[in-house]
C-alpha cells in the first residue's frame, strides 16, 4: 500500500512538467497493472500496518478508483487541447485520487472519516473550476453543505466508540455490538446522504449536469461508492440496532428507487437522465446491503464496482455528443445511427449492461440483491420487479432517442468517433464483463 502511494506522491511532481498529461495518464496505467499483478489477498487483511491495510472490499475499490482516474485523464481531452490549466487539473485529480486510495485503504475508522471527508474538496475544485455553466456555484454548496452537514454527528459518533472501546481498527471493533440508537443514526446518516438515499439525494443531479466530464466520472464511478464501503465497515458493530431500524431505508430506498425511475422517463438532458439512474441503481444497493445477509452484503459490492464502471461509461457517451453538439437535451441529440453507427454500438452495449444484461457483473450484482430483498420480506417484490421494469425502460429510452429520430437541422459541423473515444469505451465496457469470470473474488471476502 505505501509503495502506491510513494508512487502517487512522486507522480504529483511529473504533473506540472510542460506536456506531461499522456505522461500521467501511462504512469497511472503503469501501476493499474502492477496493483493487479499484487492481488495475492485473501478473506483477511493483508499488508498491515498501524495505519494502512487491505482486505477484499478495500482492494477492489481502490483498483475501481485507479482505473477510473485513467479514464478521465483520457476523457479529459478537451482541457489538456484548450490550454484551461490542464496542469492544475491534473494535479487535482492526482490529489483526489491519493486521498481516496487512503480512505479505502486504512484500518482506522477515524482516519477514515477523515480522508471520506478530504476527498470532497479536490471534487469541489473539479466543479468548481472546470464546470460548464454558472449555477456550478450553488452545485458546489450544494454538495458541500449536503455531505458536511450529517458529517458532524458521525464525527461525534467516532470519538463515542473510541472512548467506549479504546480502539477504532475495524476488525478489533468486530468483536463489539453496539445496542444505542443516536449512535446507530449518527454514524448512518453521512453514508446514507453520500450514497444517496432517496430524499437526501438532490445534490447528486445538480452536482453531475454542472461538473465537467472527469467530475462526472469520479462522481458516479468512486464518490458514491464511499457510501456503501462505510456502511460495510460500520455495519459490523451495528448489527443488533440495525434490525430495528433498517426496515426504513429499505422501504424508502426501494419506492424511492420506483419514483426516481420515472422521473428518468421524463428527462429531456442527457447527463440528468444518467444522474438520476444513478440514485435508482445506489437505491437497491443501499436496500440490499440493509438487509444485512451474506447475499445482500456481496451483491452489493458487486453491483457498487459494476455500476462504478457503467454509470461512467455513459458519462462518457454523453460527453462525447456534448462536445460535438454542446448540448445535452434529447431533442438535439437524435439521429445519430446516420452520424457515428459505430458509436451507437457502444451506446447498445452500455445501455444494455445499464439495466443488467447477461454477461455484465450488473447482472451478479441485482441477482444476489434481488435473492437478498426477497427473502428478507416477500413484498418487497412489487418494487423490485417495477425497479427492473422502469430500469430496461429508461435505458432503451435512452438509447432510441438518441441515435433514432430525425437529425436536428440546426447542426452545421460534425466530426466522427475518434479511436481515443472508442478505447475510452471499450475500458469501461471489458472489465465489466470481464468480472464476471472472477465474480469469487467479490464473494469471498465475507
């Protein structure tokens, strides 16, 4: 783990080089693959230290986080061709990427808390100083105050469970059970807000439309997936009190996941569309893992690094329409088999594995989820079985409206797919249904 990050902090340095970017990029694919070749953990942690240490969930999330970062350097294109301080953007990226390697790599729960809490101001900065329009202002508080304001009680939370049990190394607090209520919610809620829930989830859309594509992808690929890491670390000592209370964030996560499915079904923008399935899919994520069953806890991890990859590939699909057309409303992006028929392919693809097709670890992902919901109550099925309806609905939605239709007339200058955009997408779309092959890594870490 220190020798990732040893690598990263010298990486820091190459990035205010003049033409460094690809440099960056090929470094960071450099150690994606000697981060791969290390994968020799087994169900413990491994590699421990006071300070840093790995087990399954920690490794497969920070393989996700690395491998996305490539791809936004790669999406990035635009701002490294426009001279908009690509070095800075860099530098951020690099910083953000450190900070969320140390999250998910620590053993303490407070330092966890710490770098969780980091990692929201290089993502400000990245909306902030590279977004697209002006209301990138009020996006940003949005996503500041959202996340800050349920992050203190957590704070207080921590420091409860240090002073009860004189440690805050998670496999040291397997061995309590927490029975206290406020505790229960306050260490809850910033997970539930960072997942987000539905009816905390409003930052999310506003933060994605306004952030530039790398915002995006870091966004919906890593940030999200916060959430769920630390209610899979705290449910450890939570159990007991979680089968009081979590009957509700089932229930809200699964109507909410129907409500937000339809509002899908009526967005004219591109990236909100995209957004707001977002919510749907962390929804029976969150019901999943709330459930608290073998099934539920690894689908959820499974579903967590599918829809980390999928959800950025279609961030990147709507990107590379916005930077042709600047414009992400359906009714200007239409027509475009005639266009890029080979870009519709990727379209299909990632649509496709949007709402769980065969072979994608989207599938594993809602099967264990489904299995898991099921069986904690039986009439969870009316929603779920609407969940996958609205699902294939705005996914196929989305694809006819965009490469069906009449072109719009108003365009003058069109340039086809580039190769950098189509290995951009093919990264996305491979490993997701690479994993498939290896889904007894995703299970085995309980």
């Amino acid at each position: 783990m220190l020798k990732l990050i040893f690598f990263l902090l010298f990486t820091l340095v190459i990035c205010f080089m003049n033409n460094a970017f690809w440099m960056v990029q090929n470094l960071l694919l450099l150690i994606n693959f000697f981060f791969i070749i290390f994968n020799n953990y087994d169900n413990y942690f491994i590699n421990m230290s006071y300070f840093l240490s790995c087990d399954l969930i920690s490794y497969s999330l920070i393989l996700l986080s690395l491998w996305i970062t490539v791809l936004m350097l790669m999406a990035s294109e635009m701002i490294y061709k426009m001279n908009n301080y690509y070095k800075l953007f860099i530098f951020n990226i690099l910083v953000l990427l450190l900070f969320l390697i140390l999250a998910f790599g620590n053993s303490n729960l407070f330092l966890f808390y710490l770098f969780f809490e980091s990692s929201l101001i290089p993502v400000l900065f990245l909306v902030l100083g590279w977004g697209y329009q002006p209301e990138r202002l009020q996006a940003g508080l949005y996503l500041l105050f959202y996340t800050l304001l349920v992050s203190l009680p957590m704070l207080i939370g921590i420091f409860y469970i240090y002073n009860q049990v004189g440690s805050l190394i998670y496999f040291l607090l397997n061995n309590y059970i927490f029975d206290f209520d406020i505790l229960y919610f306050c260490m809850i809620f910033a997970f539930l807000v960072k997942m987000p829930m539905f009816l905390v989830h409003l930052w999310l859309p506003k933060a994605h439309v306004e952030a530039p594509i790398s915002g995006s992808m870091i966004l919906a690929g890593i940030m999200l997936k916060l959430g769920g890491y630390g209610l899979l670390r705290v449910y450890s000592f939570l159990q007991l009190i979680g089968l009081k209370y979590n009957f509700l964030w089932i229930s809200i996560s699964l109507v909410g996941g129907v409500l937000i499915s339809l509002i899908c079904l009526r967005q004219t923008d591109l990236k909100m569309l995209i957004a707001y399935s977002s919510v749907a899919h962390m929804g029976i994520v969150l019901a999943g893992l709330m459930t608290m069953t073998l099934w539920g806890l690894c689908g959820s991890l499974s579903l967590m690094i599918a829809h980390g990859l999928c959800s950025s590939g279609l961030f990147c699909l709507a990107n590379i329409f916005y930077e042709r057309l600047s414009s992400r409303s359906l009714l200007i992006n239409k027509g475009f088999l005639n266009f890029m028929p080979s870009m519709t392919l990727w379209w299909f693809l990632l649509s496709s594995v949007n709402m769980a097709a065969p072979p994608s670890l989207n599938l594993l992902g809602e099967i264990s989820l489904l299995n898991s919901i099921i069986s904690w109550s039986w009439v969870t099925m009316i929603m779920l079985a609407l969940l996958s309806f609205f699902s294939a609905a705005y996914s196929l939605y989305l694809y006819a409206y965009t490469q069906h239709g009449k072109i719009y007339s108003g365009i003058y200058f069109f340039s086809n797919g580039k190769i950098r955009e189509y290995l951009l997408l093919l990264l996305h779309w491979f490993p997701l249904n690479l994993l498939i092959m290896k889904s007894e890594m995703i299970f085995s870490w309980i």
